[in-house]
C-alpha cells in the first residue's frame, strides 16, 4: 500500500493541481481542477524483462505497454491526469526514466550513463509494495514516460525486474495557464488568482520540462 507520505500527496476532488511544462521554450504551470478522483486503478507486478549482471543494456527501455501496444500510463481521452508511484523487485535493481519516452532525467554531467551511480531509483528507495515519494509522476494524454532495469551486482548472474505502478485517475478541468507578463496573454486562457494560489504544483517530467501535448495548446488559445 502507499505509505502516509505518498499517499498525503494525492488530491482530493476540487483541489488545484499546477504542472510545469513547457509552451515553446517557456516554462509555465497549467491548472486543472480535480472534478473526480479515482483510485486505486494500479498496474501490478509488470516484468520489465530480464537483466543480465552489470550489463548496460538493461531490461532496455519499456514504455509500459499491454499486448496491444497500448501504453497503460498515458490516458486514453483528453481531460484525465494519472498521478503515480512505483515501487521495484528486487530491491538491488536500478530504474532509470526518460520522459517523454525519448528524453533522458535525472542526470549530473551531461546526460547520466547506465550503471554509472547516477540517476537512478533504486529498491530499497522505493520499496516494491510502498512505493517512495520520490517516484512519483504524472501523465496526460498525449505523454509517457519510458522505464529501463539494471542489475548492479555480480550475483546473480541475471534478476527479472518487476514494477507495482499505484496509480489514481483525475478526471480534469483546465482552468489555464499562469500569466507571462508579455503579449502572449492575452491570445491565452489565464487560471484565476484564486485556482493559482490553492494549486499544488508539481514539475513534469525533468528540469527541462515536459512540452505540453496539443489539446492542452489548443485549450488555452483564446
């Protein structure tokens, strides 16, 4: 089960959430208010595949699909937001994330290498049946993240990786955007004072921020 912090991050309907995206080249929050919430709608014990002692291919990357190709954590319709943790098995095993599935977080220098120590999650951070904090992420229509294993020890010679996705379902409202203080406010739906001042804001994806997907563009064009 989720443990008292992660699940004190999960909002309640009528709440405010903010994510950071990127419009063009410019970092901006888009609110949506929470007019139902749904949980839990978990994905349970899905294997990654097989990772081969210190080798740097890994499980290679996953996007978290069904057998039709289908990705289980991006919603199918505008207007619903997945907010979830994951947990990992076996605990030794190192997770990496790219989101959008193409783009590398998580780095140091430059852009972080498999088994390098860096960027990973780990385990024993993120237990496979109480999920961390910090694994936490959120997905809309039109994005996903892509998810790689590796095996960092000698022993054994090979470990299936397994993740418990905790997933709740927001079905949304968009209120808008924050104002830029530029022209480009006025062609855009800006989010009233009072929705930007309840929201709890929560960056997509890395420090560079996911772009936002085309429905949400055209939501917030006047």
């Amino acid at each position: 089960m989720l443990p008292r912090e992660a699940y004190a991050r999960i909002l309640s309907e009528g709440q405010i959430l903010g994510l950071k995206m990127l419009v063009g080249s410019e970092k901006r929050i888009f609110h949506f208010r929470a007019d139902t919430v749904e949980g839990p709608n978990d994905l349970m014990n899905y294997s990654l595949g097989a990772a081969v002692q210190t080798n740097t291919a890994g499980t290679d990357w996953d996007e978290i699909i069904d057998s039709s190709g289908r990705y289980y954590l991006e919603p199918e319709y505008e207007k619903i937001i997945y907010h979830f943790f994951f947990g990992i098995s076996p605990a030794q095993t190192w997770i990496y994330r790219r989101y959008p599935s193409n783009k590398d977080i998580n780095s140091l220098l430059g852009t972080r290498t498999i088994g390098s120590g860096v960027g990973h999650i780990d385990g024993i951070k993120s237990p496979y049946r109480s999920p961390s904090p910090i694994s936490e992420m959120f997905t809309i229509k039109g994005l996903h993240p892509s998810f790689l294993g590796y095996a960092p020890y000698a022993e054994p010679a090979s470990i299936t990786v397994r993740l418990n996705f905790f997933v709740t379902r927001y079905d949304v409202t968009f209120l808008g955007v924050d104002p830029s203080g530029t022209d480009e406010d006025q062609k855009r739906l800006i989010a009233p004072q009072e929705a930007r001042d309840r929201a709890k804001v929560r960056t997509t994806g890395g420090h560079e921020l996911v772009p936002i997907p085309s429905w949400i563009e055209s939501s917030m064009r006047r």
